[in-house]
C-alpha cells in the first residue's frame, strides 16, 4: 500500500506523487503526474495496485547512470512500423526504467544513424525516443532527489549526449 507522498509509476502517465488515498472496500489513489505540463489528478483503484510500481531507489538511479555507456542496445526489429512501435509503447509501459534507457539508447542510434545516411527518422522513432526518454528522465529526477534539468546536463557533461529533447 502507497502513503500521501510516496511516488509511483503509473502505466499510462509516468511518475506520480500519491496525493489521496481512500479506504475501504472500494478503495483508490489520487495520482499526480509529475510531467504533465498541465495539472491533472489520476484516480486509481487500489484493487489494481500490481499495476503500480515503486520508483527506483537513489542507488539504483545513481548505478543506472554510471553503467549508462555498458547498456546494450534493444535488437528487437519488425518490418512493420504499427507493431514495433506498439511493442516498445508496451515495454515502456509495464517495463523498468532500466527498460527504457535502454530504449531511448536504442531509438538515439537509429535517429542518428539515419540522420548519418542524409535520411529523415522515421516519425514512429522519434516519437518512441521521446517516450522513453522522457519517462526514464522523470523517474531518475525523482530518484535522485534533483531536477531534470540537472538529470540531463550529467548525461550531457559525462556522456556527451542530449538525453532528452523535450
């Protein structure tokens, strides 16, 4: 059970601050999302808490950011743009965010490597980067305690990279 305060994921919406919690037989969760540009609140029933997961620990987002450069690239690949960007959307999802720096990783070097090739990415891979970039920036913002801002300029200063664009 999450308290007033704690933070969570939420499938659909990212990082969430608890606001409410009711009780009883029909219980639920006053969600905020964090990254929502506009404020909205989440009502979440607690029947469906498994959906929810923890955000990381302050550890685990400070090893995640230093194992960054050893974090292998996602091989999953299909033809078909529809199907490939609704498995990513899934991984991102219902996956860690250990999940989607490695997808974000992933869909930067495909940009990238058609950018190099005097191509234009395809819509379907700029739109999976900035989901799972933003979505693994707010969780690891939150984990460290910081903002996002500074969340990006330690990939900028150690790694080199824009880790996020939006």
């Amino acid at each position: 059970m999450y308290a007033v305060g704690d933070y969570v994921v939420h499938p659909g919406q990212g990082v969430c601050q608890v606001s409410a919690v009711a009780q009883g037989s029909d219980g639920w969760y006053t969600l905020v999302p964090i990254s929502s540009k506009h404020p909205i609140q989440i009502t979440f029933p607690r029947t469906q808490e498994g959906r929810l997961r923890t955000v990381m620990s302050f550890d685990e987002a400070e090893e995640l950011i230093d194992k960054y450069p050893l974090i292998s690239l996602d091989t999953f690949h299909v033809h078909n743009s529809s199907l490939e960007e609704s498995h990513f959307k899934r991984v991102i999802r219902e996956g860690s965010c250990e999940d989607a720096v490695s997808i974000a990783k992933t869909f930067r070097s495909r940009i990238y490597n058609a950018r190099a090739q005097n191509k234009r990415p395809p819509v379907s891979h700029e739109r999976i980067f900035k989901m799972a970039s933003t979505r693994s920036l707010y969780e690891l913002a939150v984990a460290l305690h910081t903002s996002t801002d500074k969340v990006k300029s330690e990939f900028s200063s150690r790694f080199g990279i824009v880790y996020c664009e939006a």
